[in-house]
C-alpha cells in the first residue's frame, strides 16, 4: 500500500507525471521559493477556474481544502483557513510556499497539485480529468498519456 500523503509513491501514475508538468509549465521548478509559490498558484487559479465548470467552484475549492488537509500531513507548515475565498486562499498559499525552501515548496505543491488530481478522478473518472486538463495544458497532457501507453 502507498503512502497517500507521498505523491511519489505512485511514480508511474499519469495523474503525477501530469501535475508535476502542469507546475513545471507555469515556473514552479523555478530556483526560488517565491517562483514556485508563483507557478502553484497559477495552476490552482486555472485548475479553480477551468474545473469548475465540471464541480462548481463549491465544489473545487471542496476538492481543494480536502487536498490541502491530506498534504499538511506531510507538510505541517502548508496551512489554510477553509473558510476563506479563493483570492484568500491563493494569498495564503504563496505566503506557505514563500516561507519554505524552493526544493520543500516544490515538493509540497507537486503533493497538493496531485491530492487535488486523484480526488477529482474519484469524482468524476481520470480519463474525464484527463481530457479537461488537456484543454488547459494540451502538451502536457498529450506527453504524459502517450508515455504511460506501451
């Protein structure tokens, strides 16, 4: 059995390999702290806005604070009121990634980034996931799925 709060245990998986391309895409593999805190929260601002539409915002930022709670087990340090809106929301969670190491904001958004992921797929099915994320993040998606196929 994996660790759920380990996104890498499950390398191999479409969905890890997906979020971390997302992140890399938006600059969280920048060398700094405050450039990885920039890039997660541009991905949970498209994730927010274009899933959204599938779960209702209510229902994103549900997935969200969900996500949050699992990855704080890993990451004590990644906190968040659930009671606040999503501009809120995205402040704080700039302000966590910006107090860390950019290797530990790196980690931490890659695990919160694949939480949200897994929880959507157990909603609304991966492949549905899958073909949502590609009308945001077309080549990302594309690269991920044709290298799991053998």
């Amino acid at each position: 059995m994996t660790d759920p709060t380990n996104p890498n245990a499950g390398e191999g998986d479409p969905l890890v390999t997906i979020a971390r391309r997302m992140l890399e895409r938006e600059g969280a593999s920048a060398e700094s702290a405050s450039g990885v805190a920039a890039g997660t929260v541009q991905v949970s601002e498209k994730l927010s806005s274009h899933l959204g539409r599938v779960v209702g915002h209510l229902g994103m930022s549900a997935l969200f604070v969900r996500s949050l709670f699992v990855t704080r087990a890993r990451y004590p340090w990644l906190v968040g009121d659930p009671h606040r809106g999503p501009d809120e929301r995205w402040q704080s969670l700039r302000a966590c990634l910006e107090a860390q190491t950019a290797e530990a904001a790196r980690e931490a958004s890659l695990c919160l980034m694949t939480h949200i992921l897994r929880l959507l797929g157990g909603l609304i099915g991966d492949t549905l996931v899958l073909r949502l994320l590609a009308e945001v993040w077309p080549d990302e998606v594309l690269t991920s799925t044709t290298e799991e196929t053998p």
